[in-house]
C-alpha cells in the first residue's frame, strides 16, 4: 500500500491539493471528498498505483466547507 500525505491549500474557492511524496501527484476539486478520489485517480493513472491510502493535511487557515444537513424532524 502506499501512503500520500497531502497538503490542502484554497484557491479561488477550490481545493487544491498536492502529495508531500511525490512532486506529480497533484489536483484540485471542490471538496474534501473529490480531493480524496482525485488524488487517488492521479496515483492509477501516473503510476500505476491502486492499493492507496490518502492522508489530507489541512492547515487551520483552510477552513472546510461545512455540509448541508437536513432535518428529519416528523411533527
């Protein structure tokens, strides 16, 4: 398994995002989510790489988009 510790930055309302091991795995999306399955899509595609675990490093500056909730209260 390989492992990418990845740094999240924001730009322009996007995530962007860029793997600390390896300089060529980077994109962008918008969500933490969409970070997640892009970075590994980049691994399969570049290198080949299936078996990957993704670990986002996010600093305190990028503030994540809070999800939507619904309320499911019956009255």
């Amino acid at each position: 398994m390989t492992v990418y510790h990845v740094i999240v930055e924001r730009e322009d309302g996007w995530y962007v995002a860029r793997a600390l091991e390896d300089a060529s795995v980077f994109t962008q999306g918008q969500s933490l989510d969409e970070i997640t399955e892009n970075i590994r899509e980049v691994a399969d595609l570049l290198h080949g790489k299936r078996d990957v675990q993704v670990e986002l490093i996010i600093p305190p500056a990028v503030k994540p988009k809070r999800r939507k909730t619904t309320s499911s209260r019956s009255r």
